[in-house]
C-alpha cells in the first residue's frame, strides 16, 4: 500500500546514530530526512526559516547543552501542528510520559527494532500517539498526576539528574553519562533539593528511589 510521503527534521548529537537513523528513514519509499542536526539552537534555526517543509520532527531527549524536551516545550508554542516523535536510550518509564507533556506525539527507545520506529513516524504523522499501553494508561487515567506535580517544576537537565539519582548514580557518574563537569551535577542536585524541599543529599536521594519504585508499580 502506498504511503504519503513525509519530510522529516532528525536532532540527534551522536553523529553514528544519527547517520544510521537518516540511513532507515531515507531507505523508505515515502520518507526523507531533509534537515538533521546535534543541537537545539540549530533546530530552532530551521524551523524559523524553513518550518513548512518539514511534516515529522524526530528528536532525542537526551541532546548536548539544552535538552530535546526544552526543543519540544518551545515547538508546542511555536510550531504546534509539527508532530514530534522522542526517541532516547532510556526506557519509556522513565521519560514517556514528560516527552507527551512537553509536546511530544509518541516516544520510542533507540533499541526498538526498526519497524517499530518506521511505523511510530507514520503514526504520529496520521495524528496518533505513539506509546506503549501502559504508558498510554497513565496518561488517559493521570494515575501520575500527584507524583509529577512534584517534579514538573524540574528543568529538564534537573529531571534527567533525578532520574539518574534515583537509579542509584553518583555524581561523577551522573557527570560522566551527561558529559558534564562534576560541579555542574552538584549544582543541579542543590537546585532539586530546593525546589523538593529536601534537606540533604541523602534525603535526595532516597526520595529519587522512592519516586521510582512508585513509578514502577503502577
């Protein structure tokens, strides 16, 4: 069955993974990626200039300098009709349900097999959210509703730091995983303790635990 065709903008900042993913789309008859770049700044570029000539953009959470939610937050304003497929390393737990907050139609992890992420474009191209059921359950019941009134006042490099806390990551590690100096995760974990009301580090991170383990049972 033919398809329409889509042109699609691709934000990912690893160079091998954004070439392999340009390489699946462009080998499909109705697909083409017309513009793919590593960062925020240059998306927004691009879509001043040229917005009409892009009907899908792809875009990874996790990108270098400011994040793809802070992309994805920015084109719910100001390029609402564009769908946005989130892809990320990290599973759907954990970022999903932020990712159709911040203006996202679907999430997919990169580790999905191929079609799956074929047919996730297409999908939020006709409209449709792209997630799995039980992410889908969450949204439509808002059975999160009181543990992301918490959070949502997180930027998204702090909620990234959260998550990563809450999967028992130091510091450095956190560091390292993000390519951020050590100095900037501390000062990105004080900023959460604060707007959390927590007293120290401990607290933090036991609450981080906390968080998740609720978010895993539901």
């Amino acid at each position: 069955m033919a398809h329409e065709q889509i042109s699609m903008m691709l934000v990912e900042d690893h160079q091998l993974v954004r070439q392999g993913m340009s390489m699946l789309i462009n080998n499909q008859d109705d697909m083409d990626v017309v513009y793919e770049c590593a960062c925020v700044n240059e998306a927004k570029q691009f879509l001043q200039h040229a917005p009409s000539e892009v009907d899908v953009a792809i875009i990874d959470i996790s990108l270098e300098g400011m994040s793809g939610f802070e992309l994805m937050k920015w084109m719910k304003i100001y390029h609402p009709d564009l769908p946005i497929l989130a892809i990320s390393m990290h599973d759907e737990l954990l970022y999903a349900e932020r990712a159709i907050k911040a203006g996202a139609s679907g999430y997919i992890m990169k580790q999905e097999a191929s079609d799956k992420v074929i047919n996730g474009i297409r999908d939020v191209r006709q409209g449709q959210i792209v997630v799995s059921d039980a992410i889908r359950f969450r949204i439509d019941s808002n059975e999160s509703g009181d543990r992301d009134s918490v959070i949502d006042n997180l930027t998204a490099c702090e909620y990234e730091v959260f998550q990563l806390l809450a999967q028992g990551k130091s510091t450095s590690e956190i560091a390292y995983i993000n390519n951020r100096s050590v100095k900037t995760i501390e000062a990105h974990r004080a900023n959460i303790r604060k707007k959390l009301g927590l007293s120290d580090g401990n607290a933090l991170m036991r609450y981080a635990i906390k968080m998740q383990t609720e978010a895993a049972a539901v």
